[in-house]
C-alpha cells in the first residue's frame, strides 16, 4: 500500500510525466548528464517531503538533533531554500550511528542521517529509481517498487515445482553494506547512463560521510554504503545488478546456434523454444532469485551448481571486491535437504510422480516470532491501566497479523503456527489465566472476517486476542509484468480500483502548486492528502469541491492549541466552513438555507461547531 500511495503522490505534485520519460530514455539506452535540475526542482523537494513525513524513521534524529518535527512547521518556501541550497554546496553531516540487537545476540550497524541529509537523498531516490528501474534484472525483487518477499517465493516455487530444478547454491555475502566498493559503484552508475557529474560528486559525498560513533569517536569510511540510509538500497541493488545480468548471461540470455521458432502469448515472449534450444548444448543451466544480498541459484546438476558456487564466489570476489561467508554458502540438495530464504525454509518433496515444494517458517523466525508474543503477554500482564491494556492487547494482535501476513506462503505454515501456539498457550494460561474469556463480541471487521471463526478465540477484558495457531497457507504470486509505475499501462493496472476523475486529479495538481502565505509546509501537504482521502469531496455534504470552493477546517483550533497534523484537518465547502464558525442567529440561519443540510449532514455540523467552541445549532 505505501508503494502504491507513493505513487499516487508523485502523480499530485506533477512529476509523474518526468519520471516516464526518464524511465522510458533509460529503456532505450540514453545517458543522463542533467539531472540535477529536476532532482533539485521545488515541486521534488515538496514531493520527498511528502514521501519521508509519515515514516516513522523520520522522527528519529541525527546529530543535529532535529527531525520531522522541526522540518514540518517551516513554509514551503523555507523548505525549498534550504534543500536548493544544500545542494549547490553539498558536504554531508556526520551519520550517528545506532548498534540494533540482533536475535543471535549480535547487532547490526545503523546509520542515521540529518533529516535533511534524509531529504536530499529521497529527492535523488526519487529520479534514479525509474533510470535504474528500466535497468534492473526481472528476478531483483527487494527494495524494488511493486515488488515484495512474495514474488521472491513465487520464483522460487517455480524453479523446484515447474523447472524441476533440484539442486540451489545459497550463497551469503559477507557483510555486504559495509564492504561496497566506492569506485565500483560509482563506475557501475556510469554504466547505467547516470552521468551528470555534480550529481555524481554529491554521492561521493554522502558515501564517504563521516560517522558519528557511540563512544563519541568519529570515522571515516573508504568502503561501503550505510545501513539506514534512504539511497543504501538502491545503490546496492545498482551494484548487485551486474551480478543478475552476468548470472543471467550464462545460461537464459545466451546466444544459442541452434535453430528455433520464438512464440509469444498476450505479447510476452515465450522462452520455452528458446530453453530447449540451450539444453542442447553443453552450458551450466542455472537461474537466479535475488531479494537484496540475499539470493539464490537453482540448478538442473549437482555438477552444474558445484561449478556455478566456485565461479560465483571467484566472480563476486574479482568483479566487486566481495567475499562470502563459507560457513553458510553452500550447495543443497532440495531433495534431501532444506534451503533457508527469507525467513523461510523450502524443500522438495514427492507427490505422486513429481516433485512439489513444501515450505515452513524457518526454525529462527519461529524461535524469534515466539519470543516476541512471549514479551507481549508480559506486557498485557503488567499493564499500567485499563487504557494501556487495550492498547498492549493491540499491539499483541498486529504482531498476529504481521506473522500471519507475512508466513502464510509457506505450504506448511499452519503447523508452525500451531507450535508457536502450543508454547505460547502456557505462558497465556499462567500469566493471563484469571482473565481469559471464552465469550466476547468482535467490533473490528478483520479480526471477525480472519479469527471470527476460530474456537480458540480469547477476550481480556472484552477485547479479541487473536490466536496464532489460527492461520490458512496463500500460494505466493508472480509479480504482473504490466504492473509498473512508470508506464501509463503499468500505472492503471495498479490504479484500477481508484475513484479518482480527471477534475480531482486537476484540483490535486493545483493544490499541489499552490503557495498561501505563513503556511507551513505540513499544512500544505496534509491539504493535498485529505483532499485525495476524501476523493475530492466535502467531508460534510459529499458534494466534489472545485478549487475556490475547498476550505481546510482545523477540528481543534489553533488558538486552542491545535495543530497542522492530519487527524486535525477535514476538508469541507467554503459555506460549511463559515456555518461551523457563525455566531449571529441570523448568519446562521442565512447558511442553513442555503445549505439545507439532511438531519446526518447537521449531526456533523454540530460536532465541528462544538469541538471549535460553538454550541450546536
């Protein structure tokens, strides 16, 4: 969904035909040596604004110790001064660095930019993505638009049910983030035809950014790209790209001299003549599936995958400057044995007179996801009100949720589910005995359309604590080849549910380039936001509002101490606005006529009016 909003925002501030056209040259091989007028135009900068705002990372700080926060109350005008500026004389603060624990009692370097370092670098995410995009390898799917774990997995099914491909090089690169080769990287954008030379200067800049220690130490990296940063995943899928494409150079896009007939279906090619026509010769038959550092190659042989490992290994080791971990590189027989991915494990297993794959959540994920519901039935437990209760017993369900939504494309996820289950089942009964309830009602339509059903359903309190072990398998899909945000085709496949007509589109677009004086740039942007919310509509009446019929109503006033966040705005007609702030009997009267709101419609009024210090009418 935040892909997809993502979307839709750069269609509000204008850019969407930009982005097109950049996506389209780069399709057809042209070089890039002017970016940083759109990169460093207003209408981008107003756009990564937009983009980073509701991140929740944003409101961490850097060693500036400023955030989002900070950023939000300044105008646009402000805003756009001081990115522009940032730009002509580009020099990097220092990225604080945050150690994360991991689950094996490690952890993982973390680096936090300035949120205007932030913001400098999501206006340059924003039009290298649909460059690189054009670029990027059809089995590259992590920290890719409209791509997912999913379509990692779904790959993945294919190659052991379909292909029959029974023998997977799992390969771990050591600490990839941090051992990136600068020079490389920058020479492997060249390559991609992104050429403009100041822009190239500013990325050098941000790569050789001082780091800010926990100690109060400072160093300076030679090497890598650091994890936190808003650009780290796109310039490591830039320089993993030429490891996809070489991979896929020996076998899949290999020039074959014997002879076969292409066939297309719907407009797609048809590879399968072309498979076959490979198959009689002497190459290695290997394809890959790649979810950032983490990727593996199937293979038809053992022999075929004992010689893709050492030609891998060698080729990482020469082309980028990149070891890989012996201990968990290695060549398994799916047959035999599992294969981790993703926080999943996969194997091949007979089924009648073939081999179908059959997946679990990985024994990490499993250990990891158990702990983490144990830590929150102690939270429930230990509650500090009855309003913390049901929050905690909130976030219990999301966790649900989230391993629910996430695992459910493992074929054999209800058994791992179910053992979480048993094991967490104890800790429930002695923590939580004395105020589980069988019987209880379900106000949220997920939790009754998912966990309605189940007879293992819980209540504390009157709220639903969803059960774990309650889960059904989903087979993961392929990614639509159509689906891209950076062709019109692509665009309505994903957009096809929207309710959006071409006026409100024009208002959006308006909207977004207007300026009001002693604005700030949250107000503006949440301005956009809610007019979109709302498909153009007066949140009041339900009438579509033109342009100098839209007011913006804060539900609790300013002078009150209301703010310009987007839970205190509700869009509405210019006549509402002035009914919900009237005072005079005879004003109030004048635009009640005028209106003639339905007895729903006036409900609504007199909520405003009181939350805005009026009585009701």
């Amino acid at each position: 969904m935040t892909k997809q909003k993502k979307l839709r925002h750069s269609e509000y501030y204008d850019l969407q035909d930009c982005f097109d056209e950049l996506y389209s040259k780069s399709k057809q091989g042209d070089v890039f040596t002017n970016l940083m007028g759109v990169i460093s135009s207003e209408e981008n900068i107003r756009l990564a604004y937009r983009n980073i705002k509701r991140n929740s990372g944003s409101y961490t700080s850097g060693v500036d110790k400023l955030s989002i926060k900070d950023i939000e109350r300044l105008s646009t005008e402000k805003l756009v001064e001081i990115i522009q500026r940032k730009f002509k004389f580009y020099k990097p603060k220092p990225v604080k660095r945050v150690e994360i624990p991991k689950p094996n009692g490690k952890t993982r370097p973390l680096g936090i930019p300035t949120i205007v370092d932030r913001l400098v670098q999501q206006c340059i995410l924003q039009v290298l993505e649909p460059i690189c995009e054009a670029k990027f390898h059809e089995r590259s799917n992590g920290f890719r638009p409209n791509r997912s774990a999913e379509h990692a997995l779904a790959q993945c099914y294919r190659m052991i049910q379909i292909q029959n491909l029974h023998f997977v090089v799992d390969v771990d690169i050591k600490g990839f983030f941090d051992n990136v080769n600068h020079s490389k990287l920058i020479r492997q954008m060249w390559a991609l035809g992104i050429r403009d030379k100041q822009l190239i200067c500013i990325i050098k800049e941000m790569l050789k950014a001082p780091v800010a220690m926990p100690d109060g130490s400072t160093q300076y990296p030679t090497k890598g790209t650091p994890q936190g940063g808003i650009l780290s995943p796109l310039l490591a899928n830039i320089v993993l790209n030429e490891l996809d494409w070489w991979i896929s150079s020996q076998w899949e896009n290999m020039i074959t001299h014997s002879e076969y007939q292409m066939s297309y279906e719907n407009g797609t090619a048809n590879k399968n003549n072309v498979y076959r026509a490979l198959r009689n010769s002497r190459l290695k038959e290997m394809y890959m599936v790649r979810y950032a550092d983490d990727f593996k190659i199937f293979c038809r042989k053992r022999s075929d995958a004992d010689k893709a490992f050492i030609a891998v290994k060698q080729w990482l080791k020469d082309r980028l400057s990149l070891e890989i971990s012996d201990e968990k590189s290695k060549v398994v027989n799916l047959k035999k044995h599992y294969s981790e991915f993703l926080g999943f494990k996969l194997k091949a297993v007979r089924k009648g007179g073939k081999f179908v794959v059959r997946s679990h959540m990985s024994d990490k994920a499993v250990k990891r996801e158990t702990e983490k519901l144990k830590e929150q039935i102690k939270t429930i437990e230990f509650r500090k009100n009855t309003e913390d209760e049901i929050k905690q017993i909130y976030q219990y369900n999301a966790i649900v949720f989230g391993i629910h939504n996430y695992y459910r494309y493992a074929t054999n996820v209800n058994l791992d589910c179910m053992a979480i289950q048993f094991q967490i089942n104890t800790v429930l009964y002695n923590r939580l005995n004395g105020r589980l309830e069988k019987h209880g009602s379900v106000s949220r339509k997920y939790i009754a359309e998912h966990y309605g059903k189940s007879k293992v359903l819980r209540y504390i309190s009157g709220e639903p604590l969803c059960p774990i072990g309650y889960v059904q398998t989903k087979n993961p899909m392929y990614k639509k080849k159509k689906i891209c945000k950076y062709t019109v085709e692509g665009r309505e496949e994903i957009h096809r549910n929207l309710k959006f007509d071409e006026m409100v589109m024009t208002v959006l677009h308006m909207l977004a380039r207007a300026h009001l004086p002693n604005r700030s740039v949250e107000y503006m942007d949440n301005r956009v936001s809610l007019y979109a919310a709302q498909y153009g509509k007066c949140a009041v009446t339900g009438k579509v509002l033109w342009i100098d019929e839209i007011h913006c109503h804060h539900k609790k006033p300013i002078s009150q101490g209301g703010t310009d966040e987007y839970k205190n705005f509700i869009i509405i007609h210019i006549d509402v606005h002035k009914l919900i702030h009237a005072t005079n009997a005879e004003t109030i009267q004048a635009y009640l006529d005028k209106i003639k709101p339905s007895k729903t419609q006036l409900d609504k009024i007199n909520k405003l009016r009181v939350l805005a210090g009026n009585s009701a009418i």
